[in-house]
C-alpha cells in the first residue's frame, strides 16, 4: 500500500512532537535533581560547620587574659631542654640499723619500774627502767669485799713497809705485804670491770638495784617490759632508734647493678605525700639473694621531720647523666584527656587541647616526640584547671 504525503507529514509531526515532550520531562527532571543536589550540599555544608563547631566547642577552653592571670596560668613556649636521666625502683623505708639498739638487761631479774613509754623521745643516758636482780647484788658484795680487803692490805703493806725500813722486821715480811696488797688491787679492778660489763654503777640505793639506760638520744620503738615482769638478761626489752636519719632500701636486678653505684644521687619519693628527698647511695649488696635474685642497695636520708616513717613504701629515682631533648613541656603541663596524654596549647581567646606523644621525662620535664613543635606556646602550670574547665564545657554540652 503506497504511503501518501499527507500520511508521511502526520507522522513526522507526531515523531517530533515526541521528542520535543521527552526533552521536556528530561529538563524538568534534571533541574529538580539539581536542586536537590544542591539542597543536600548545602546542608552537607551546615552539618560540617555544625560539626566543626561543635569540635571546636569541646576541645578548648574559652579564657581571657583576665582569667588565666587569676588562674595562675603561666604560658611558655615548647623547646629545646636537659633531662636529668633516671632509673626508678621501688623500696622502702627502713630503720638506720647504724642507730638503732635493741636494750636488753643484761642481767635477770624483775621490773621495780618502767619510765620509758612507747613513741617517747629519750636522752643519752636517761633511765628506761629498774629492775631488782640478784646476780647484781652478788656483784657489787664482791666488789665491796675486795675494796676492804685492800684497805686492810695497804695497811698492812705500810705498816711492814715502815718496819722494814727502820731495820725493825725482815724484808720476807714486807716483801708478803707488798704481794698481798697487789692482789687485793686485781681483785678490785676484777670486782669493777663485771659491773662495767653489764652496765651498772658501783653503788646505787641497793644493791640489787639495777638502771637501764638510754644508749643515745632517739625514741623507744619498740617495749616489751611491764611493771613486775620478770625478764631474762638477753630479753630485747627496748628498742631504741635515731629517726634523725633512715635507710631507703631497695632491690636492684643484675641488669642494673652497672648503673647503680655506691656514690650516686638519687631522688626518693612517696604517693603518701607531695615532697620528696635527695640522697646518696651508702651501700649495694655485693650478693644476691637466694629468693628473689636481686642486689639490695640502700640510701640514708636526712629525716629531720620525721616524714619518712619506716615501713612507707617509696619510689627510689637513680640519677644518671643529663640527656638534651629538642621538644619538651614541664611535666605540670602534660594532662591525660581521652585517655591521651595532652597539652593545652595557646589560641586566641584561650587554649586548645593538643594530644601528644610522650618520650622521657624527669621529675619536672617531660619530652614531646610527637604533637608540637618548637615555638608552640602552652599552658605550662596549673594546666589542671584547663582540663577541669574542658570537663565542664563538655558535660553542658553534652546536656
């Protein structure tokens, strides 16, 4: 069937209207795609900075000048700085064996009184105690026989003596007295040194009177005596200590005894206070022990306060030499936030928090391996008022 021109026109009509209706929709459709784009970029871009606000808002502490001078905030820049090198080990503190004393009585007998109380500071020869002993009695008997045995002795000594002289009586005779009087001296001088060995004066107001005294000045510790006791002469009935100074003991393992040394200054510290002390090592082991296979190494410290009370546990801090770092911070200045440690740096209007890599560190520098450069200024003391502050702005965010 032959197409007609008129049929052919109407077609291309309806072809082209088609086209010209799919162009349409697919106009209409991209632009309400773009629109759409758009509206989702742009609160893309609201989310971000929302986000970005809210980083912000967490991360820093908003102070003026006003208030970091009243928070006593110093700011310093981070730089190059020594560490003095450091080996810790645990110890602790022990009597000064050197100046402690364990009194025993030396001779038995039985509590007449007891002066001395526990924690009570004594003198050099102040009386602890007396106890009443018989052994003490037989003592001093033997002692004040043989004091008048020499008196009859020298008597009888001058008396020979003179007559012998005046051609009276034979030498024999007064050659005897001679001897007699010399062994009544040893027998006095014999009597005398027991007393001195235990301790006990000549003549007291008995004889069975017995003080026990003080063998320097320090503070009873220990008493294991009571009024009436009955005591055995090597009972440890006292013990009397100079806390003036005490031992830091510690444990040395063979792989550090090249580094610690008889001479060397350390630092002792305690969590039970702020304060710390700085001594010397007076002695390390030169055995190791069967046990724990470690070296005991001790250092004696001045102890005019009395702070380091014996049987407080201590960290014990062996310096070495010092070692130059290119980054360090004061050790005040590093805060654990997020379970990291961190700085607060200085930005305008206040500070940030800056998470940070820490190497070594002394008592008062710790050095920065990553996280800040030299130059970057931060809050180097009271920093805990900064991570407080962070806390707070974070909990009312939060809220």
């Amino acid at each position: 069937m032959a197409i007609t021109n008129k049929q052919r026109i109407a077609m291309a009509v309806i072809v082209l209207v088609g086209l010209l209706g799919g162009a349409a929709v697919l106009m209409t459709e991209g632009h309400k795609s773009g629109e759409e784009a758009e509206h989702a970029e742009g609160d893309g871009h609201g989310h971000d900075e929302k986000a970005a606000e809210k980083e912000e808002h967490a991360d820093s502490v908003k102070l003026t000048d006003e208030q970091i001078k009243a928070a006593n905030i110093s700011v310093t820049a981070a730089g190059k700085a020594k560490l003095q090198a450091a080996s810790q080990f645990q110890g602790e503190i022990r009597f000064n064996e050197d100046r402690t004393a364990h009194v025993v009585p030396r001779l038995a007998g039985v509590a007449e009184s007891v002066a001395a109380n526990l924690g009570q500071q004594v003198q050099k020869g102040e009386v602890l105690a007396v106890i009443a002993s018989t052994s003490l009695s037989e003592q001093r008997s033997e002692l004040l026989t043989a004091q008048k045995r020499r008196e009859l002795a020298r008597s009888t000594y001058e008396r020979e003596r003179k007559l012998w002289q005046e051609k009276i009586s034979a030498e024999q005779d007064y050659l005897q007295a001679q001897s007699a009087l010399q062994e009544a001296d040893i027998a006095v001088r014999n009597a005398s040194q027991k007393l001195a060995a235990v301790g006990a004066a000549a003549t007291a107001g008995g004889l069975n009177r017995f003080e026990i005294c003080a063998p320097f000045k320090g503070t009873v510790v220990e008493k294991h005596l009571s009024l009436g006791e009955a005591v055995k002469e090597d009972a440890s009935i006292f013990t009397i200590s100079d806390l003036s100074t005490v031992w830091a003991e510690f444990a040395v393992a063979p792989k550090d005894l090249s580094t610690v040394r008889v001479g060397q200054r350390v630092v002792v510290s305690s969590t039970a206070f702020a304060s710390s002390a700085e001594g010397t090592i007076s002695y390390v082991g030169s055995l190791l022990g069967e046990q724990t296979r470690t070296a005991k190494a001790r250092v004696t410290l001045n102890n005019p306060n009395a702070a380091w009370r014996p049987g407080l546990f201590v960290t014990v801090a062996v310096l070495g030499e010092d070692q130059e770092v290119p980054v360090a911070v004061s050790a005040e200045a590093v805060q654990t936030v997020e379970d990291k440690p961190s700085v607060f740096v200085a930005v305008p209007g206040g500070f940030a928090t800056r998470a940070v890599k820490v190497g070594r560190s002394d008592s008062k520098t710790v050095e920065i391996l990553d996280g800040l450069k030299p130059g970057e200024k931060y809050a180097a003391t009271n920093s805990f008022v900064l991570k407080s502050e962070l806390g707070k702005d974070s909990a009312g965010h939060g809220h």
